[in-house]
C-alpha cells in the first residue's frame, strides 16, 4: 500500500527534473546549495524550537512510516474477532486463552488477556479506550511535526528570497540583475517543493495511516466487548462488518 | 439534477475560451504541455503520496459521483416510510417480509430485514448508525482526495512559474523576457483553473451529495425505529416531513 | 432593519464611482466587457458545478432575503407567548384553539396546535426540534452559495488577470503594455469588488438573519413546552425575556 | 486595565508618525483623502450590508468598552459570594434580602433574588445560564461587526490600490509614474493599517473582556447554586478559588 | 528537553548570519532601525492594545517557559500515583497525610489532602477539575500573547515595507531605487523571522508544554479519584500506564 508514496514522490521528482531539461536550461541553475540551507536548515530550526527534542529525533521515525506501514487488514480482523466469539460461545471465555499465542496483534491481547481474567467490562473498555486516546495523541503529536516542517519550509523560502533579493539591490547592475533575482527565486521554490512534494503529503498520508488504525482500535474493542457479553458470533459479524467498504464485504463473508 | 454540473463545466470552459478569443490573442499562446505537466502530474504525484492507492484510484469513480449521481427523492422515502409504517400497522410486522421485493434502497431493506427478524430496537439502530457512521467515513475520504486535487495544483502552478521565472531569468533579452514571463505564468493559470473550475467545485458538490445520502439514511433510521415501535403512521408522517422543505411539503402529502 | 443593506450598497458603488472621478480618470478604463465575462460568468459556472440546479436558483430568492427581510420581533414573540400561556392558564389548554386565528407564525401555530390536539410532550419537542434543524440546514445550504460566489469571484478575477497577462505579454510594446496591464487587473478588481460589496457582506448578512431566525423558534420551543406543562406566565415571560436585549427589555415589560 | 489599550494605539501611531520622519519622507506623501475614503468608506459600506443598522450603530458603545471598561475583580467576586455564603448559613436565605442593598453586580442580584423569593435551584440555574447565553450571544455579534471591519480594510486597500494601478497605467508617463504608483499603494497601507492597528487588536481585546465577563457570570452562577444549596462558606471558596490565578489566590484568602 | 528550543533559536539565527556572509554581502545591509522598530514596536503595540496589561507583561515569563520549563516525568508521576494508592490500601486513607511532605506537585498534594480530609468523590473531581480547566485557561491566555506577537509581525513588516516603497517612489532616481527597493523589503524580512524563527515556533512549544501539563494533571485526577475510591493499585497502575508511550513503559514497570 506503500507503493503509492513511493511512486508518488520518485514520479513527482523525475516529473520536476524533466521539466527543467525540457525548458532547455542548465540544471545547474536550479542547485544553490546556501538557499538550499536556509530553506531546510531553517526549517528545521523552527521545528526543533517548536517541540521537546524527543519529538523531534521521532521525525525519522514518522516519516519511513508514511512508506513503510503495514497496514491491519480490517475484513481479516473482523474475521479474527468472529472467529474468537465463536470459541468463546463454544467452550466459554477461558477457551480464548490458548488463542492468544496465535495472535500477532498487541491490542487484541491486551483486550483477550483481560476477559480471560475476568476484568469488569467497564474496566475493560475503560483500559482500552485510555489506550487508543493516548495512541491518538502520540499520533497526532507525530503528525504535527510534519505538518510544521511543511509550514515552515514556505516562509523560510521566503525569507532567503527576501535576503536574495536585498543582497541584490544593493549593487544592481544590468548584467547581474537577473542572475541574482533567480538564485533569490531558488530559495521560494525550494520551500514550494518541500513543503508540497514531501511534507504536506506525507502529512496527509500519515492522518490517513492513523485513522485506520484507530478504526482498527474501535472495531477491536467493539468485538472484545461483544465476546465478553457473550454476544452471537453472527450479530458480531454483522455489527463489525459495516466498517468494511460493500465491495470488499464479500468476500469476506465468502471467507468467513 | 447532475446537468448543473454539466452545463456549468461546459459554460465555463467555453467562457474561457472565448475570452480569449475576444482578446485577439491566439489561442497557441495558452498551450504548453510541460506547464500542463508540471501542474497535473505533479498535483496527482502529491495526491498519490497522500492517499493510499486503492483511495487514489477511486478517484474516477467519486468525480463521475458528481455528474452521474442518482439523488434519492425525500418526499418519495417518507412516503415509502410511512406506507410500510401503514402495512405493519395493518397486518404485523411480520408483513413487511413481503414487500422487501418492492423495495430498491439497500439501506431501508437492511433495516426492514431486521425489524422482520426480531432483532432488538438497540441494535438495528446500533448496526444502521454504524453503517451510517461507514458511509459518512468513506465519503469524506473519497471527498478529501478532491479536497487535495484542489489544494495542490495552484501550490504545483506556483512551482512551474517559479522555474519558468528562474529559466527567463538566466538568458534575459529583450526579445525573449517577454514570450518567457508569458510560459511561466501559464502554470499558475493551469493551477488556477484546475483548482476553481474543476476540484473545488466538485468537492463542494460531492460535500453537498454526502449530505443528502446521510439526511436520507438518518429519515430511513428514525422511520424504521418508528415503524418497530409500533408508532401511528399519520405521526411518522408529521416526524417525517419535516426534512422535506416546506414548499414540496403540500406536493408530498398530497400524493400521500 | 433592511435599510443597512440598500444604503450601504449604494454607498459602496457610488463611493468606488466618485473616487475614480476625482482620480480624473475617464469611467471607460473601468468597463471591460470579456472582463466582466470571466469573473461573473466564471464564478456563476464554478458555483452551478457546486450545487444542484435547484439550490442554484435559489440563489435570487436568498439574495433578496438580505434586503427584504421581515425578522419576528422578539419582544413581540414574547408577549405573544406569555399571553398564550396566560389563556392556557386560565380556560385551559383546549382554550389555545380559539386563539390560533390571530396567530401569524406558522411554527407557534404548529406547537400550539399539537398541544391543543393533546401530542405529549416528547414528540412535539422533537417535531419542534425537527423542523427547526431542517430550517438550519436549508438556511446553512443557502448561505453557501452566497458564500462560494464570494469565495469564487477572487479566483476568476485572478485567472482573468493571468490571461490578460499572457496576451498582452505575448506582444509587448511599450506604447500597448501600459493598457494590457491595466485590463488585466481590471479582473483582478472585479473579482475583489464582487466579492467584498456584494457576495461577503451578502453571506454575513444571510449569517445573521438565519441566527435570529433560529433564536426566535428557540424561544417559541421553550414557551410552548412550558405552555404545555402548564407553567405560571410570570416565570414564562422571566425566562424568556433574557432573551431580549436589556435596553429593550423594560419597554416590553411595560408593553406586558 | 485599559491603559494599555491607549498607551498601545498612541504608541503605535506615534511610532509610525516617527518612523515617516526618520525617513526624510514629507508627511504630506502619506495623506490621500481618496484613498481614506475608499478604505474606510468601503469597510463601513460593507459592514452596513452585512448587518441590521442597529449593530451597527453600536459599533460605537462597542469600541469604547475597548478602551473604557471596568472589569469585575474575580478575587472580590468570590469574596462577595463567600460573604454571602455566610449570612445564609448563619441566618437562613430569607437574610440575604438585606444585603441586596449592597451589591452592585445585576447578575448576582438576579440570582439571589431568586434564591430568597424561594425559586426552585433548577429555575434558576436555568434562568441565570440562558441569561449568561444571552450576553455571550450579544457579545459575539457585537464583536463580530469590530472582525468584520478588521477583514474589510485590507480588502479594501486593495481595491484601492488596483484602482490607482489602473488611472496609472491609463497615462504612462516617466515623470508621473513613480507618483502614481505610490499614491496607489497609500490605500493598500491604510487598509493594513486600520486593520493591525485598530480593529483586529480591537476584536481581540473584546474577546478577552468577554471571556472575563463570562467567566465572572460562570462563578456567580456557582456560587448562587451552592449558596442555594446550602454549602458550607468554606468549600464554596475553595471551589471558587480555583478560578483565581494562584498568585492572586494568596492575597484573596487573607482578604477574607 | 528545552535544550531543543535554545539551540533551534542558536542555529536558526548562525544560519541566516551564514547565508549572508556566504552571499558575500556585508552585514550592515541587513540592519536599519527604523525597520526594526516597526515591525517589533508595531507588533509590540498592536498586542498592547489586544491584552489586558497583566498578560503583557507575563510575556516575559510566558517566553521563559518556552526554555526553561521543567516537564512532570509520566512515568515517576504514575509511579508515585501507584505507591500512594499502595499505602491507601494498606493502611487506609488516613496514612496518606503522613506521605503529603514528600509529594513536591501542588496538585496532588491539594487531591490528596482532600481525600484524606474525607471530602466526598464528587466534590474532589469536581474542585480538581476546575482547577485544570483554570490553567488551561491561563495556559491558552497566555499562549495566545504569543501567538498574536508572531501574527502581527508579519502585517507590520508588510506595513513598514508599503512605507519604505511609498517614500522611494516619491523621489525616484535610477541611483537610489535599488537601495530604497532594499531597505523597504527588510522591514518584509524582520517581520517573517520574528514570526517564523521566535514567536510561531514558541507559541507551538507553549501548546505543547501546556497539553503535557494537562495530561500530567488528567493522570493525577484519574490516579486520585481511583485511590479514593480503594481501587487494587494493579488496576491503576495498569490504567495509568496506558498514558505512558509503549517504549517508555516497561522502563516504568521495571523501576516499580
């Protein structure tokens, strides 16, 4: 699924470069490596004032996930949680324990793990709703820092065009005069690249990312609180499979 | 209702055609594939980026939404609604069996099939506000991938021009600033009308369809949740018609 | 109350017309026909791509709606009710059916008449409720197409610009550039006048009159629902009356 | 308190006068009266249009409480309803009649008046939220005529300016461009200025004064309910302390 | 951790120094006081005229924070909520006042002593709650001086450079232009680094600091409410943890 962010971005890279050897121009006029450093080093300054260094050294980390995820499939999740009701309906709560091992997923654990051991309902869902509002909150901490990256690197694209373009006027002369406002320029349209090619995107595609996975949470503690109450495995499948778009739905009864 | 959309795509690239036309200016001057390239390709390259492949290429499919959509008729539902109201009320619930055949909404047959069944009144309205809650999701999905289109070509037209300014600037002469300024300030026009002429509208209308089919699911939820209670038809009515505006009120209870 | 709106929009024009005058300059350099074309016909195609054709041409009865307007006068509404609710009091609930005729807003009329028909309490709130929301969101759809036209008209306004560039860049010469120049920003102002005389102010105003409009079945709800538990008129009319501006309030106390 | 509001705006337009001076500029190059007049005029125009004359006559009473408010001490508040607290639970609620005298505060007498007539606790908990609802309402419009002409300026000063781009353009010639041009930028100035230094400082100021306000009605409000209540003199100043900033907090409690 | 905001202010300000040194400009081109008084007096003022007096002069301190905050540890905090929760259960309620001396937060020593006090739970939720939504009033006052500093500055910079451009048209010669031109465009740049380098990246760390604060608190509120009412400290731990990133966490349950 992460191909599309790749391809996205490599396309989006070769589409810039082609466009320039179409004009006719030296690449070369499109390097400046001091505008390349106000308009990244800057924004990156503004970035680490703006959060604790921690959140900041997580940039890494966020960004490979915009390429890198792997994403839970929620008809196979469904099936999963049906598939643990009926065990449940079959040979009582308890049963689920020797299932756990087959799970890979860390929060159908948490869930399972607590209705083996007879966790009060309430505390359940409880434990498990803190647990999704603080992975939001991490998330969109995350988030933000790309969001910022993304706002920044347009107002220090700015502010090197403005200090290109003082630097300039200061001695103007006919020869010169267009030489230095297209390297004032450079520094505009780096932070137009930036933040439009890499950050706002990666930005979005990580809001997407996280909205599946809490999704994936809310069906998770859906289904838990269903297998606890006791609920029909087929009412369970039915209630969890409106969050799978019609198409998709199926073929996952199919399955099922 | 989708000719509005139609006859205003059409009017308004004709508009633009002829102003151009009127201005005496050939209409070559306003071609230029690379500019076309770098706003299109590269708006679709960050929308590609920001949205997982499967969301990127329902793309066609939600813009066609925008000029093939069938609306359902309010006054039509409610007084579907209230017919099956009056065959429950007349003959059982268990009479509604028989007329599912006639219906063609997925959604009222979901809940009809339902309320047939026995379920309880607690969870056909938990499964139909899910349902909803999935609906309204995958369409404000579908509608930020517009949302995007429109937001990243003017960013991607302001790219273009700033290269075509940068390229203009490295051989300026007399006879060619002039053609250059021209080529460079093609991209922010392509941004501009793609963004105003095609996105923004589209995503306005896919906003203002969304909206409908969610104020028919939830008259659809209240109606059959009215109908399992055993609610009087002429009060179903009453409840009803009030999501139908006034003056196709009188039309609606008339045809009743 | 509409007085505002006609004066302040004939002031606005005349006010544009007089400062051009004492510029000295000819009122012909502000008349541009194909000009006029891309911004009103342009923001005309973008808003019927928007909406349906219905909500399209609803735009001419919305628009007449911020000159001639005739607001409920909430001190007014109040004495009305507390009078109601004193006839309530007095000869009874069934009383309110002889006072129906005097009545002029529909939606008293509707409240009174389902408490004098004997509806419980619930369901005539929650038809109140009803109708009221449907009245919101037809008054939110209208306003936004006001507003679109007001977002619309700045965009054309530019595109037009960037077009009138291109071509007068196209030929350059120095006696023309002068003229091309000033015809394209003419969009350019159009686009801005459009916008900030016409559709802005329009859409605020809409703002404004749909809040008081909403206010004012506020205070009709909670008056029929306390005419219908049958509550003293004195805590009636205190209630309500924080509703009224102070300044107003003792001269509709006087008036009671 | 409102000190700093003048002292800020005479600063402000001293600073300006100021920096003109230091620039060697003649003062006369920066007065236009065409262009005050479509500034201000089309910022009044719009606001006409966009609101009932009666908002917008009080603009007026609006603007001054920027500069002449009196805002309730939150610290003595609390000590006043302490106070009150105490005569309750010493000599009964029927005793706070007397000291109806000394409070200045129509939002305190309002609700202890209904305490001591014997108004059941929902009444006018009831009566005192619509009334704080009311004032808020009140407040936001009227707030909302100072934002709207803090966003007309600058679209104003614009139109302005292109009007003055245009009548420049019209005649080209050396001598008189470099006047022009500054004449026409003069509006675009007088819309930045009379939007950052007068009215959107103005909105912001008349937000905080209101959220003050609302804050001193939300404890009042308490503080009536739990002298209503009954509540022991010392929890109700816990409760209401914590609304006092801590360093503030000490000083009140030897107060009392 | 504000080791972060001091040296993003450090290497943001290196930075534009470097790019001016490497741009072979001397450094002198870059400073005009009247420019900065300006854009900093204007924006100083603009926010004079926004805020009460008080929450002015707590700029310093609020800008303080920005770099010397020190940040609750989640981790010790629900540590110690847990080893509280340990002694309430083994020696009940009262022993906590024993432990009061070694807690150095406010906020749990003021939960605390309520519980010990034997105040009922409603009353407890309900004064701690107050107090938290009272700082994060203060927080959200506070944090938005700062957000209007860098929102300002940019309009005054704007401001300033209109200035600067209307006096350099006044006496337009070809030698002077260019120097004019230069240092109109620097009161454009002071106005976008104080915004984008000082007052934006410290408005977005002051939101930060204030939401961590906020969660500390949500934490203590949870941890004393759960003591109060005899909770098994492995079920607050279990709850409290989930607030605690996952890495960070077993760290946590090691040290307990």
């Amino acid at each position: 699924m992460d191909i599309a962010s790749i391809i996205g971005l490599l396309l989006g890279i070769s589409l810039l470069v082609i466009s320039v050897l179409l004009a006719g121009a030296s690449f070369g006029a499109f390097i400046d490596y001091p505008s390349i450093m106000v308009v990244v080093g800057g924004s990156i300054c503004a970035v680490l004032i703006s959060f604790p260094l921690k959140s900041f050294f997580s940039v890494g980390t966020i960004a490979k996930n915009v390429f890198f995820n792997k994403q839970e499939n929620i008809g196979q999740l469904v099936d999963q949680i049906v598939s643990l009701a009926e065990t449940a309906r079959r040979d009582g709560l308890l049963a689920l324990e020797n299932r756990i091992d087959e799970l890979s997923n860390s929060f159908i654990i948490l869930g399972i793990q607590m209705a083996v051991d007879g966790s009060r309902p309430e505390v359940i869902e409880d434990i498990m709703r803190t647990e999704m509002d603080a992975v939001a909150t991490r998330h969109r901490n995350g988030k933000s820092v790309i969001d910022q990256m993304g706002r920044f690197a347009p107002a220090f694209g700015m502010i090197g065009t403005l200090m290109g373009l003082i630097v300039m006027l200061g001695d103007m002369s006919p020869e010169t005069i267009g030489g230095g406002m297209a390297v004032a320029l450079l520094t505009t349209l780096y932070g137009a690249i930036v933040s439009n090619l890499f950050f706002l995107p990666f930005a979005e595609k990580l809001g997407f990312i996280n909205k599946h996975e809490l999704l994936a949470m809310e069906i998770t503690i859906r289904g838990i609180m269903s297998i606890q109450s006791g609920d029909n495995p087929r009412v369970i499948e039915q209630k969890l499979s409106t969050f799978i778009p019609p198409k998709l739905r199926n073929a996952s009864k199919e399955a099922a």
